[in-house]
C-alpha cells in the first residue's frame, strides 16, 4: 500500500525541495545541527537539574538551578522550528515510521513533565529539601523520557522504509 498522498504534497513544495536539495551546507545540514544545538541546550540545562534531584552532584545549591527553565524552554523552542523543517525536508520519510510516532510521544510527555517541574520552581519560598520531595519523581520521569527521544531521534535514520515517496 503507498503512503497518503499528501506526503506526496508536502514533498514537492518549494520549501521541502529547497531544504532536501539545496547544495549549500547552510540549509539542511545547518537545520540538523541546530537540532542538536537546541538538544544540548534543553537536554544539558534539564539533564543537569534532573539528576541534582534524584540525588547526584550534592555539593550543588538546587534552588539557583530554576535559573535554567530559560535555557530549556529557548533549546525545546529550538528544537520544535528545526524538528518541524527537517519533516517538511524528508516528510514521507519520519511519517512513515512509527519510530517517528513513538518519539513525538516521547516529547509530549517530557514537556508535560518539564511544565510540572517548573510549576515546583516556581515556588521562591520552597527550600532545597522541599525542591527534591516534590521534584525527584518528576526528574526520574524526565531523564527516561528525554533519553529515549533522543534515542527515537538517532534510530530515525536506520529504521526508515522510505527516504522519499515511492514513484
Ligand atoms: C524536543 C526535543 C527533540 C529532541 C531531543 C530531538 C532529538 C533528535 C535527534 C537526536 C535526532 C537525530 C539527529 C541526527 O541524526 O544527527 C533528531 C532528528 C530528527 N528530528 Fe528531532 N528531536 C526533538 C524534537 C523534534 C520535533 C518536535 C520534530 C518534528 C516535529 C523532530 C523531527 C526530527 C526529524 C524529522 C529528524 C531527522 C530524522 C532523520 O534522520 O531522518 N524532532 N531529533
């Protein structure tokens, strides 16, 4: 059975054809690096507080870390832009696979799990001791869902059926 047709559509806009063909390093090699710019940023900043909340690194203050939501939020910016121009380049390739759907899933719930446990930051009052017992399940869940989207991510290139849609 062939892929909906409006892959199809999708894949012979100026836009996709641009970004798949362009010869210049600047278009979709540039895209994929700032995919995984926006990744360090948002994984690196949530890594961190993650794992300072179920109980590594003790010598840091947790409090100071709420400074790096910023961070976060501007690397999932990133990564939703950069994430949605290399689907329009290679369209029926991602929607295709169902790795891709189990990734998608992956950052929905993530992103839910960051909202909350910005929500806990967001109390000034609340101490250090008072951050990691509302916060320490929430960083399990994080570390485990970003680390599987960022295996989701890495297994789109070896799992796909079809690069482009099929003539
Ligand atoms: C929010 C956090 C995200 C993370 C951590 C993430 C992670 C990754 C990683 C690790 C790769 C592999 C890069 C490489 O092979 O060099 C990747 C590729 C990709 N990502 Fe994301 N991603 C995110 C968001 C998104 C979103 C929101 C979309 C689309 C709506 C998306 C679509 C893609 C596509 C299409 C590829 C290319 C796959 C291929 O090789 O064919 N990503 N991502």
């Amino acid at each position: 059975m062939e892929p909906p047709v409006l892959l199809r559509l999708i894949e012979e806009t100026t836009l996709s054809t641009w970004l798949r063909e362009s010869e210049s390093p600047f278009v979709f090699y540039l895209v994929l690096l700032c995919h995984t710019f926006g990744l360090a940023l948002l994984i690196g900043a949530n890594g961190l507080l993650d794992l300072r909340l179920i109980g590594f690194l003790r010598e840091i203050p947790v409090a100071p870390l709420r400074r790096l939501f910023r961070l976060m939020w501007l690397g999932l910016g990133v990564n939703l832009v950069t994430g949605v121009l290399l689907l329009i380049s290679y369209p029926t390739k991602s929607l295709t696979n169902p790795v891709f759907y189990a990734k998608l899933t992956a950052i929905a719930c993530a992103v839910r799990v960051l909202t909350k446990l910005h929500a806990v930051f967001a109390d000034t009052s609340a101490t250090d001791a008072d951050l990691i017992a509302r916060g320490a399940t929430l960083a399990r869940w994080s570390l485990g869902l970003w680390i599987a989207t960022i295996t989701g991510g890495r297994l789109l290139a070896y799992t796909y059926k079809y690069i482009l849609y099929p003539s």
